[in-house]
C-alpha cells in the first residue's frame, strides 16, 4: 500500500498531527510543494489549518489538481482556532469534484494556540497524539 501524508501550515500546528499521522503509517510527513510518489497513492492524508472560515489557497489549489488516476483516497486532517469545520468542508467538496473518495476526517479544535507569533515547534497534549494516531490507524485499515 502506497500512503502519503502532505500538509499546509503556517504556525505549525498542523504540522503536529501530520508528524504523528506519518509515524503511524511509516513514512515522511511533507508539505504539498513536495511531489506525490510516483506509483498511484492508495491513500493520501492531507492536512491543514483553517483561515478565515478557509483552508489556505495553496491547499484547495493542491486537492483541486489532485489526479482520482494517482490518488485512490484521502483522508482529511484539519484544525482550527474554533470548532467549526469549514476547512474540511471546502477540502471534501474539491476532493469529490475530482472524484476522490474522502474516506475520514481528523479535526481538531487548537483554541488560541498558534494565532499569533512565529511558527515554532508545537508540542501536542497526549490525548490530541492519542486521537490523531487511532484517526491514522483506522484509515490504514481501510480497503
Ligand atoms: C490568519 C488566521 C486566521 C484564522 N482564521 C480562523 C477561522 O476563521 N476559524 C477558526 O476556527 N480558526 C482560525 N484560525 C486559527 C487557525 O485555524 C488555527 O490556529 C490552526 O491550528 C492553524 O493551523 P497551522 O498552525 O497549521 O497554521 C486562524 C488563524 C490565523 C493565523
């Protein structure tokens, strides 16, 4: 099974979860300027934070050029100051557009952390690793 994790951040959070997610499924977490691997990704984690009420443009531009040919699924990973998910939302609908099956979603509500300052280091509470890493197993379960 070939599996990818691709990530957007600006303070770093989400950077956190996409490391745990990659651990779990032994590979490199990258973010989404790194190309995809070239056999066809069964399943391709993409991650990233929500800005006013919206994924960053990078990554709705990424999933919405992604290939259904060279990627069988995704699965959502996002965060967010708040607990709205408007992110995994805009993210679903451009996956289904390209007629890629979104096999789960990962959210994860980081309150005021990383709103302000530089992106530095975050450092995950247990039961935020615990959550991330059964989300990552269960969708490596999937087929
Ligand atoms: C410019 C900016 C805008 C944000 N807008 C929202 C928002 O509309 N809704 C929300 O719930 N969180 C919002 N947040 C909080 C981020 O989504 C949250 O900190 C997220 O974990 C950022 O991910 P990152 O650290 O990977 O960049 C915003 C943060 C920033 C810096």
């Amino acid at each position: 099974m070939t599996i990818a994790v691709r990530y957007q951040t600006r303070n770093g959070n989400t950077e956190a979860f996409a490391n745990q997610i990659a651990a779990v499924a032994g590979v490199q977490a990258e973010k989404i300027d790194t190309p995809l691997p070239a056999d066809p990704v069964d399943i391709l984690f993409v991650g990233g934070g929500t800005y006013m009420l919206r994924p960053d443009k990078t990554l709705s531009a990424f999933v919405g050029s992604l290939d259904a040919t060279k990627v069988k699924h995704i699965a959502i990973f996002t965060t967010s100051g708040g607990p709205e998910t408007p992110a995994d939302k805009s993210l679903t609908k451009l996956a289904d557009k390209q007629g890629i099956p979104v096999i789960g979603h990962f959210h994860q509500m980081m309150g005021g952390k990383g709103m302000i300052g530089a992106k530095k280091d975050v450092t995950l509470k247990p039961d935020q690793i615990q959550a991330v890493k059964t989300f990552a197993e269960s969708m490596l379960a999937h087929n």
